[in-house]
C-alpha cells in the first residue's frame, strides 16, 4: 500500500491535499527545493528541511523524522525536534515543518483523490494564489499583433483554450496568415502547455519552431505568424524565483542522508539561533491543526501579497 502524507488547506480557501508514496520507499526528504519526495515551496522552509525515514530497528516497519539543521525548525505534535536526533513519527502524527502542518499516515489504501509528489508544489502555490484578485490562473497577452494588450485567462485547468482566427476561438485574432483553429493552449499540472493544432504556419516559441506540444514558462513568447503572444503564469514566476537560489549553488538536487551529519546538503545555511517558530499548542498538548493552518494562511497571505504587488 502507498505511504501517505496529508497537507491540511495551506491558505483560506484552499483544498486538503493527499500524497502518496511508493510503498517500497524508504526516505522522504521534504524541503523547498523542487526535486525531493515531498517538496513544500515556501520560503520560509529550507532547501533541505527534514527527513522521514523507516526505523533500522524496526525492519523498516516503523518510521523516524529528522530536523536536518532547517532554519525554521521541525515538530511532532507540540515537540521540537533538535537538528540531527531522530524521534519516533507514528502513524496519525502531525508534524511541523516550519510553518506546514503535515499529517503522516504512514500505510494507507490508495485514495482516489491522492496526488503524486511531480506536481504538488505546483498545486500548493495555485493553493496561495487562490485568494488573489487575478487569482493563479496564467494568462495569453497579445503583444504584437491585432488589439496588443488583449488577454486570455486559462481559468480552467486541462481545457484546451483555443487561439486562431475563427469567431468561435477563445481567443480570436482576425489575421490572414493565422488558421481558424491554430494553436491550443492548456493549463496543466505541471504547467502550461501550448499545441499546433494543424495550422498552415505553424507556431514557434522563442524562434523554435514547435511540432506537436510544448512546455511553456512565464514570460516566453509564442509567435503565430505575425502575432506574437506571450504568457504571464504567476506561479511559474513564483516557483523559479524560489528555486533560483539553490540552483545558483548547485545543479543538482541535495544529496541524501548517509551517516549522520555526513552527506547531507541543506542549502539553506546554518540553522538559525533562534528557537524554531511556534504555532501553536503547549508542550503539553498535541499541536492544534486549526491554530497552525490559521497561522501558515496569515504567512502565506503576506508573502503572496508582497510578491503580487512587486
């Protein structure tokens, strides 16, 4: 059976979302940086943040966590976890990853509405910028071409948005050398996607010329003939901004843990002197999911608030 981890509603009106591991692993590193098992884009949590991992001494049928020098800190219930001491996590336990609230559930059946780990940052930044005027949805402007400044918003994930010169087009551009259904473009997943729907002209990105379906990012330029259209997605800005720090550092990955305080790669600098931040709860009582989930949307808000106004 998969290995699950829930993410309560991360900002006001936002969804619980469910992760499911392979059964057989073995590691769960959780951090920012986006190629971990279990990456949480915020920057209040470090590159390298803490490890689940399954108790040697157990056969692997229990698991442990582990704070790997985060400047945040990591922990389970209301406990704090000092950086590189391994604490029991039990199944049902809720663990403290900076501002996050997780909630381990260890084995679980395979749950209908579980998400694989390729495309949960993407959603919990859709996640913040739910609450926004413009929202997360990206959007098409026409930068060159008929009536410059006109804009299509992909609001709807995986529907293919239509651009070409018939009326019926979503976004319709009355052009001579442009097919009556020349290209569509879809918000997925993992991002935004543009396809040559058969046009005459064809359509290519940044001079490349595109067959079939690519990927696109914010700020690239999608030219159709003599229409050039450029994309706005918030929270690919959001994300690569984020992740520019430790790929500036390194180009791969942080390593996993080997021997502890040996090879591992944090990205973050050293652990804060300060104590880890405190959501909630005494030390006597299990950490109140609602009190920290309030907490992370006040954190959440300012940040994304900040970052819109820019």
């Amino acid at each position: 059976m998969p290995i699950r981890v829930r993410i309560p509603a991360i900002a006001p009106g936002a969804m619980e979302r469910v992760v499911d591991l392979a059964d057989g692993v073995r590691e769960i590193r959780i951090g920012s940086h986006p190629e971990l098992e279990l990456p949480l884009p915020l920057a209040a949590i470090s590159a390298l943040h803490a490890r689940i991992f399954r108790d040697p001494g157990e056969g692997g049928a229990g698991w442990l966590v582990e704070d790997l020098g985060s400047a945040s800190g990591t922990r389970v219930g209301s406990f704090p976890l000092a950086a590189g001491v391994p604490a029991p996590l039990p199944p049902g336990a809720e663990l403290a990853v900076g501002p996050v609230v997780l909630v381990f559930e260890g084995q679980a059946p395979p749950a209908p509405n579980a998400e694989g780990t390729a495309t949960i940052a993407r959603r919990l930044v859709r996640d913040l910028f739910a609450g926004e005027p413009r929202g997360a949805a990206p959007e098409i402007e026409v930068v060159a071409g008929p009536e410059p400044g006109r804009r299509l918003a992909l609001r709807e994930a995986d529907r293919p948005y239509l651009v070409g010169r018939g009326a019926a087009c979503d976004l319709a551009l009355v052009v001579e050398e442009i097919s009556r259904e020349h290209a569509a473009f879809v918000w997925t997943g993992e991002g935004v996607v543009v396809r040559d729907l058969g046009s005459k002209n064809g359509l290519s990105v940044a001079g490349a010329r595109v067959d079939g379906t690519r990927r696109l990012r914010d700020g690239d330029l999608v030219e159709l003939g003599p229409v050039t259209l450029r994309l706005d997605d918030a929270v690919d800005r959001y994300l690569r901004e984020l992740e520019a720090p430790a790929s500036e550092r390194k180009d791969e990955p942080p390593r996993r843990q080997g021997r502890r305080g040996e090879g591992v790669e944090t990205g973050s600098g050293p652990r804060s002197s300060s104590r880890p931040l405190r959501l909630g709860g005494s030390s006597s009582s299990a950490l109140p999911t609602a009190v920290a989930v309030a907490a992370l949307a006040i954190v959440a808000a300012a940040a994304v608030a900040l970052y819109v106004a820019r």
